[in-house]
C-alpha cells in the first residue's frame, strides 16, 4: 500500500513557529534579568510566558510534522555538515529541555527555590542555546541561498 505524499507546509508556518519559540526565548531573557534584579513576580510571569510560548511552538511543531511534508537542506559539503552538526545538537537539547523545564517549574511551584535555581543554572542556558539554535535551522533551511 503506497502512503500519498504530504503536502509543502505553507510558507508563511515554518516562520510563525520560530516565532512562536523566538518569543518564549525573549520571555526567558526578561525573566532572568528579573530575577537577577530581585523581581521575582516579574520573573514568575515571565517564565510561565516563555513556558506558554513554548508549549504552542511544540504543539505546531507537531502538527507540521504530522501534517505537512519535511523540508530537506538543501546545501552541500561544509556548509551540509555544520547544518546537520547544529541540527543534531539542538534536536538533542531540544528533548532534554522539556523534562527540565518542567521539573525546574515544579520545584519553583513547590517553594523549593534553592533546589529550583540550581536546576534553573542548567535549563536556562540549554533552553537560550535551543531558542536560538533554532531560529539559525530556520535560516539556514528557508532563507539561505541555495
């Protein structure tokens, strides 16, 4: 039995998703520069935001997954090899992250700050290197010369 073809995702969907982790990566930086200025409500909205935001882009993700055909890069040699490196790592983090995220925010949820920052020294520097790895796969899949 031949399974049909997806079809090309829109051109405008690859863009709103990066988006979508583009800003939960800006919400990440405010929340840590509250947080380092003592504004711990500020922090608190702006990591559930980041967390929200984050969320939306999984959930987009998946369904572009699911639903659309994937888009293959279409570069050669070194270029080939330093996208697929960055590739690789970012879809390794991107796995990890979730669990942290999650465990980061039910410690802080639990009152268990200390417990909560020194997992929170972790997430946020692997989230800031999946945020912004992914928005460099973006480009180098849909804006890069080919």
């Amino acid at each position: 039995m031949l399974v049909p073809m997806k079809p090309e995702a829109p051109v405008w969907l690859p863009l709103v998703n990066t988006a979508l982790i583009g800003i939960s990566g800006l919400f990440l930086t405010a929340g840590y520069g509250f947080i380092r200025r003592k504004r711990v409500v500020a922090h608190h909205r702006c990591m559930l935001t980041a967390t929200v935001f984050a969320a939306l882009f999984l959930v987009v993700y998946v369904s572009r997954a699911v639903l659309f055909e994937t888009r293959l890069f279409p570069g050669e040699g070194l270029v080939r090899a330093i996208y697929l490196a960055i590739l690789v790592s970012h879809t390794i983090l991107a796995i990890a992250v979730g669990p942290l995220v999650l465990v980061t925010l039910i410690r802080a949820f639990r009152g268990e700050f200390l417990r909560h920052r020194r997992i929170a020294r972790l997430t946020a520097p692997v989230w800031a290197y999946v945020v912004i790895t992914g928005w460099v796969i973006y480009l180098m899949l849909y804006r890069l010369p080919t």
